[in-house]
C-alpha cells in the first residue's frame, strides 16, 4: 500500500517539480520542463502516484490538518494544549490561522497543480498516440485526484456569489504558464468543473474487480460515483434542483458497480491487507504499520498520548460529550447500542491492546471520559509493530487499516438526504433503516424526518476525515430545511463539552478540563458568511488583489 498512497520518492520528486513553489505569487513560474516525460507506462504511474502525495503526507490534509474544523462542530475537542485552536472552535477570524494554511497550500501546491499538468501530458501525448491502458487508466486517475482537490477547496473557501480559483491547464491555448488561476465567479462554476472531471473518471477508470491484487487502493468507477454524488450534495446548497442528481450516482454505485454495506460495522476497521476491501469503500487511503508505515496518521493521532506507555499515541483528538450523548439516543434499556461501542471508547470499557485486556482511562493532558474506538483494533496483538499493524516510527504514527473517505453508507445518506429534500420521506426511511439495521439499532419506522438525517450521518460517520460534519452542520444551517436548520444552529452555536472523571486510583482527585473554557468566549453566534472559511491572509497579500474573500469577510 506504500506505493500507492505514501507515493515513492520518484514521484515525490516529480510532483515537487512540476507543482508551482508559491502558487500565489503574482510572477509567473514558466513552463514545467518535463518533456521526456510519460515515455512509458512506469512513468504515468509514478506521475499519478505524486498526484496522491500530500492527502496523507505526514500530518497534513487527511493525516490530520482536516479534523480540526470538526471541533466548531462539537464532534472532537482538542486532547492536548491547543487553546490556538479558539478561532475554528468559535467560528471567529481563522486567517492566520497555521493548520488553515497548511491545507491551502496542500491543495494548491501540493494537489491542483500536480494534477492538472498529469492531465495536461497525457492528453497531450493522446493527441500523437494511443495511450497504452495504463496511461489511460493513469488518466482517470488524475482527472479523479483534481476533482477531489478542487472540491476541498470548492466547498470550503467558495459561496454562491465567488467562487475559487482554478484554470484547467489543457485549456489554455499555448498551454498554461502556472500563473494565478483565475478565481470562478461562483461556486457553482467550480462544482460544474468538479463533476466534468468525474464524468472523465468514470469513463477512463476500471472497475474495482478488474483491478489486480496488487493494484488494489487505486481509485476505481465507483469511487468516482461516489464522490460525483458528494459533490452534487453540496452543490446543491446553491441550487436545490441537484438534488436530483444525487439519486442516479449512488444508484449506480449499486447496480452498475456493486457497492453495499457490510455486514458487521467492526468489519470496516480491521487491521491486515486481507480485510481492507470490500463492498462498502468507494474511496479510502489504505495504511501500513510495521516498518514500512503508511498511510493516514489520524489513527495513531488520535490514540491516547504516549499509548499507555506502550506506542506512541498522540493524544489530538478526542471524542466530546455531545457526540457521546447523541449515539446514546440510540441505547434500549439502559445497554449501549453496538455502534456507540464500536465508535466511542468510555471508562471501564474493555479493549484488547498490546496482547492483554485493558479497561480504557485517560489520566494524561486535558480529559473528555472518551477514546476514538474505531481504529483500536490495530493494537490488539501481543506486539502490534512486529505483526505490521503498527508503526515502529513514533514520527509517522500510522496503522494497517483501510482508512475511509467515502463509503457507500455516506452515500446512502447522501441519498437518503436528496429524498427528503424532494419529498420523498418513505424512501429516505429506507436507506436509512438499512444502516441502522446493520449495527443492530431500532428502524426509525416508514418515514424519515430531518432530525433522523442529522442524526444518522453525525453518529455513522464521526471520526471518518471524509465525513465533514462542521460543514454538514454550516451547509444545513445556510439552507436547510427548517428542522435540520435549527438543529445544526443549534450544534454551531454550542460549546463542545466533556466529562469529567475521578482518577479510580486517587478517588479524591479529578480532571478538570483547562483549555476548552477558552472555547466559552466569545459566544458563537451563526452568521451566513460562516458557510466558507476566509483564504489565508498573507494568500490574499500575495495575490495583489487577484484572489478575494467572499465580500461578507471583509
């Protein structure tokens, strides 16, 4: 799984030279100077591979940098000293803001210029000879990589009245010179882009099942489904009639490429190549542990700091109590519903870790009484690092699991959601039913209403970085339904909360909990421009005027 998605370092090296160095300078950089490139099919590979790179390298974008815009809406609190993080947790001026940087650059620099000159050589080569069906493949590949960088953008920094800069580079007459791309004049232009790339995807990319063994990670035709049906989702907060595109994309994911739920929910976070697919992943990061780590940190992240002084957890993220109590709902007599123990580690839990069976207790940094409980499985042998389930780099904390990005039970929400947008409560009901029937939950009964939908896609996929709660609740807020608009106000507005408990040891000690008081200042109060993050600020300096926030930031 290295190879595909920790990207070697010849096409580390590649994307570092074709990738503009300040992509918002107001010079042009030039031309990249890869004219013998894409000579064979080893270096269309390779070429695609650099295309993946900064999703999952290091900390950055899905290794963690996203997660922290899920604290505004009360699914995490920050685990240790991290009272920088006031600004995203309150909805307040995030411009200078490290971790918001960071993913602007990832997506620019790192992502978008990448993909575009892939896409821009191979079409250029198609013009003078038939690409083999690795080159085309490779093609698919990096029209499906644009899409999802323009849409982490597109979703983030873009509103229906400006949209977010990008230029195709095959585009462009006499080919593109890495000057700024122009900024989109709507969101809705940017999605349009988005969606064309996809349906490129589609086209070029195989089916999974035609994929060979040691092929598999790679994207495949229902991944690009599924994201298209994302993108049309949020879309749709602009122009409610794309809707109804969402409903044939996830459609197809089942009768054209076979996607469906697993059958147990734990079965999604086994550790070991042999459970990493199944009918469930559309799109995910496949991880290794031993000593060739790979993959997404957020798991090792978001493990308790120090690992009970057996691996090094980094303790960042933790369940709050909102999220705890919202699974709860889902409890019958007083006994903790399965996806609430599959999810959320509580105290006196027990768990395997490291051979023995531990009960879970956090005494270290600031304390929430909860444990991300969706990727422990990893630690469970008796040495987890020799087995390859861990890393043995403390630096580069990641684990032998298939770590999601889009599965087909966000879809079925997704799907769920267009059918109550269009009157459909019955058939909303069904899909929803179908994911709750398989952790073993009471049917929500023949209608779904609004706060089924709420409730449903926060408890499935918390803890999933594909899952964007904070922007689920800021979409909702924008232009929902008046029952999920209030809910998601409500989320917005909160504070997150925890639970405070005794030290069983030191029974006349507790936690107190130091940073997220920082958190009750100022008050959160919503306001439509909070549907998008501003650019970062020293981006809008470099621009000299060609790159602007949304005039309801300024």
């Amino acid at each position: 799984m290295k190879k595909y998605l920790s990207i070697c370092f010849a096409a580390l090296a590649l994307g570092t030279v074709v990738s503009c160095e300040k992509f918002l300078d107001v010079q042009s950089q030039g031309y990249p100077t890869q004219d013998q490139y894409f000579q064979n099919d080893q270096q269309a590979i390779d070429a695609v591979d650099a295309c993946y790179y900064e999703f999952t390298a290091g900390d950055e974008m899905y290794g963690r940098e996203l997660f922290y815009e899920q604290i505004c809406a009360n699914v995490v609190v920050p685990g240790r000293g991290r009272n920088d993080m006031t600004a995203i947790a309150t909805l307040n001026n995030i411009t200078g803001d490290e971790r918001m940087r960071r993913v602007f650059k990832s997506i620019y620099q790192g992502g978008l210029s990448r993909c575009n000159w892939v896409v821009q050589q191979l079409l250029l080569k198609q013009e003078t000879t038939e690409l083999t069906p690795i080159e085309s493949r490779s093609l698919g590949e990096a029209y499906f990589a644009r899409a999802l960088w323009h849409f982490l953008s597109a979703y983030r920094y873009g509103t229906k009245d400006l949209g977010v800069p990008f230029v195709a580079y095959e585009k462009v007459e006499g080919g593109y010179n890495n000057e700024i791309p122009e900024q989109q004049e709507t969101v809705m232009k940017n999605y349009e882009f988005i969606i064309a790339d996809l349906v490129e995807a589609e086209k070029l990319l195989p089916k999974y099942e035609e994929y060979a063994a040691a092929d598999r990670g790679r994207v495949h035709k229902a991944s690009a489904a599924a994201l298209m049906a994302k993108v049309y989702a949020y879309w749709a907060t602009w122009d409610k009639s794309q809707w109804a595109n969402v409903i044939p994309c996830v459609n197809r994911l089942e009768t054209d490429y076979g996607r469906d739920l697993v059958p147990h929910l734990e079965d999604l976070y086994k550790p070991g190549r042999e459970n990493f697919w199944h009918v469930e992943d559309c799109f995910s990061f496949p991880g290794n542990g031993g000593d060739n780590p790979g993959g997404s940190e957020f798991t090792g992240v978001s493990l308790q700091n120090g690992g009970w002084d057996k691996w090094n957890g980094w303790g960042q993220f933790k369940p709050s109590l909102d999220i705890y109590e919202e699974m709860a709902k889902d409890n019958v007599g007083g006994v903790k519903n399965h996806r609430l123990a599959v999810s959320i580690l509580e105290y006196n839990d027990e768990f395997q870790y490291f051979g023995e069976t531990k009960r879970f207790f956090d005494g270290r940094d600031f304390v929430t009484g909860f444990l991300i409980g969706k990727w422990i499985q990893a630690f469970a042998p008796a040495d987890p690092v020799a087995a390859g389930w861990a890393s043995s780099n403390g630096d580069y904390p990641t684990t032998s699991v298939n770590f999601p990005v889009i599965r087909f039970a966000d879809c079925l929400l997704l799907r769920a959601e267009a059918y109550l947008a269009s009157g459909q409560a019955d058939k909303a009901a069904i899909d929803i039913n179908r994911i709750r029937t398989r952790s073993g939950l009471t049917p929500i009964g023949s209608t779904a209403t609004w706060k089924d939908l709420y409730h449903e896609r926060v408890c499935e996929l918390a803890f999933e970085l594909g899952s964007d709660h904070g922007y689920d609740c800021r979409r909702w807020a924008y232009s929902g339904d008046p029952e999920i608009k209030a809910l998601a106000i409500a989320e917005l507005e909160a504070h997150p909360r925890v639970r405070v408990y005794e030290d069983p040891d030191d029974p006349e000690s507790d936690y107190t909990v130091g940073p997220y008081d920082d958190f009750k200042s100022p008050a959160k109060v919503w306001n439509d421009k909070y549907i998008s993050w501003p650019y970062p600020s020293e981006q809008i300096n470099k621009s000299a005027g060609k790159l602007k926030n949304p005039p309801t930031w300024n």
